[in-house]
C-alpha cells in the first residue's frame, strides 16, 4: 500500500522511443530525477534489449508502435509530461539509404504525436511536451557558433532527415499558436554513449553502409580500429567539425526541458563546447586501442550529406537552464571503447 501511494505522488512522464540510444539515457535520468516512466517503442530497431532501468519499479515498458492513436491516448492520458523521441534515425548511411522513408514515416509519428498530445492536454493532466529536434536543421547554415535564434535566417536543411526535424519544430510551435500547447524543442548534437548496437534491419543495404552497420561515427571508427587492420578507413577529408555529447550529458538537459519555467515554449541547442575534427577523433580512438602503432587512416569520398562544420553556441542553455554539457571526449572514451568491445564479443555489432 505504501508503494501505491508514493507512485500516485511521483509525477508520470510519457517517453516514446524510449528503448533507443539516446531513450536508454532518458529513463535512466529520468527515475533518477523522481518521476515515474511509461516508454513506449516498437523495438524496430534494435530489437529487444535489457537495460539497467529494465526491472525498475517506476518504469513501465509498452511494446507497441506510436502511431496507433488509440494505443498512444491511452498511455498517455495520466501523464503530466510527454518526451517526443520516438523515430526512425540513424547514423550518415540513414540519411543516404532512406531518404523517402525517413521522411514519410517520421512525419506519421510526430503527427500521431502530437495530435494525442493536444487531446491530452485539452482533456487530461498534460503539462507540457519536449520534442526532440537534431542538430542537423543547421546542416546548410554558414553562421558559427550557431544560435538557437539563427534558425530563423538559416537556409533549409538539404537532407530529408534535417527537413524532417525541422519540421517537428513546427509541429510543437504550430500546436502551441492554435491550441495552446506548452512545449520545449531540444537540439541534441552528435550524441555518444553506451547501448548504441548494430541495426536491425530487413532492408538490402549498399556495401559501405552494410560495413557501416547504419551507425555513427564514433562506434564506425571504434570497430575499425578494433580491426587491427593497416589502416582505418574515413569517409572524407577528416577535417569535418564536431561537437561530441555525451549521453548522460544530453539526458540531463532534455529532463531539465520539462519543468524549468525558462524552457516553456522555446528551443535549445543541447551541446559540448568542445569543437572536434574528425580526424583529431580518429587519432584519440587509435591512441587508445593501438597506442603502440603508427596512425594510418584512408580517406574515402564521403557521403553526400556529410556536413562539414556543425559548431553550436551552447550559451542559451547555459544562461537561461545553468546547463552544461561538461564530459570530454577523452573521457567518454574510456567508457565507449570498453562497452562496444564486449558487445562485439557478444555479437551485437
């Protein structure tokens, strides 16, 4: 009876995609934070995975796929918060591979999304809902560090994935204008963590990205090097500018959307400081894998949606939230490196 009555005092937050990369993180942070979880996620991309928080008693898992409007109302309706992460995303090859698919399927589920949320929050205990944006609604601009106002000047986006995000940003200011509802956009850049395995997918791939196994770069490059071939393939001229975040980092500030009264109804880029060349990332992994060898990478055409230069301000958030994302590279190596070692053994790349 003293549980019952403790989690009708938790407040409930409504986390779709909740069992990928960066939702592993969330509810992690979440329950640390006090709140009681419902996630909710296919598992169409990494199938069924345990985590940490699996067996937690303020976290109830809802297999299903949210754009069934009837499934999402109902496990949203008692909930006082909604994180908008579920969608389909991944690494550069994602963006090559599936450009129809990224942009036809993300739209029904923010859509779906955000319709449910409306009702809820006409209807129901609703508060308010972070969407989850990309950093890559920046891929065309030319203004460095980019702020957060900057979008407004910036040139559309060129990939469908980044069209995509931004248009998830309209739907939360669009929903906000007509209906009243109270959101926060946050802008993760280049998340980096543990939990991140080979997709699943039933799609026939092209070569380079069946080798990539559609995953970021910096589990690309840690199983390259792990290779202990001559040398470590880079798609491009290594010079591409990065700001590496790690995920605990990026959980911590997405949670901090949900309740801080300067986060109602405005956007933050979500950040490191930390500007990194890919190459420099590149030598940082090989130090730590190979560090009695002699670098020796290729470099290889890129993708076309490889985009060179991505550098926020991270100062809103800083100023505003008294947010800052402060774990080095270096660090979240040394817990990356480890991980994806162990999870090559047991087969999941």
């Amino acid at each position: 009876m003293g549980e019952s009555i403790n989690l009708k005092k938790m407040k409930k937050v409504l986390l779709t995609g909740s069992e990928g990369f960066i939702g592993g993180y969330l509810v992690k942070e979440l329950i640390k934070k006090g709140y009681y979880v419902v996630g909710i996620d296919n598992l169409s991309k990494y199938g069924k995975i345990i985590r940490n928080h699996s067996e937690s008693k303020n976290y109830e898992f809802i297999e299903g796929d949210v754009k069934d409007k009837d499934l999402l109302k109902k496990a949203m309706q008692d909930c006082e918060f909604l994180i908008a992460g579920a969608a389909m995303i991944g690494g550069i090859s994602y963006f090559h591979e599936f450009e129809y698919d990224l942009l036809s399927e993300n739209e029904k589920i923010i859509s779906t999304t955000t319709d449910v949320a409306i009702d809820c929050f006409r209807l129901n205990k609703l508060k308010r809902v972070v969407f989850l944006s990309s950093s890559m609604v920046f891929e065309s601009t030319s203004v460095f560090p980019t702020k957060e106002s900057d979008i407004k000047n910036s040139p559309a986006p060129f990939s469908s994935y980044g069209f995509q995000k931004l248009a998830v940003e309209y739907f939360a200011k669009a929903a906000n204008s007509q209906y009243g509802l109270e959101y926060s956009i946050a802008r993760p850049f280049n998340a980096v963590g543990i939990g991140e395995v080979k997709t699943g997918n039933d799609k026939e791939l092209s070569k380079t990205s069946a080798n990539l196994a559609l995953s970021h770069v910096v589990p690309d490059l840690i199983l390259k090097t792990l290779e202990d071939a001559e040398s470590v393939e880079i798609l491009g001229s290594g010079k591409q500018i990065r700001h590496y975040t790690y995920g605990e980092d990026l959980a911590e500030g997405i949670v901090t959307l949900l309740e801080h009264p300067k986060a109602k109804n405005t956007d933050f880029n979500l950040s490191t400081s930390e500007s990194t060349s890919v190459i420099e990332l590149a030598q940082l992994i090989w130090k730590k894998i190979r560090k009695n060898d002699q670098y020796n990478f290729l470099f290889k055409d890129p993708f076309k949606f490889d985009v060179q230069k991505r550098v926020p301000s991270t100062m809103k958030a800083k100023k505003l939230l008294g947010f800052e994302a402060t774990t080095s590279l270096d660090s979240m190596l040394d817990i990356v490196i480890p991980w994806i070692i162990n999870a090559k053994k047991q087969g999941l790349y």
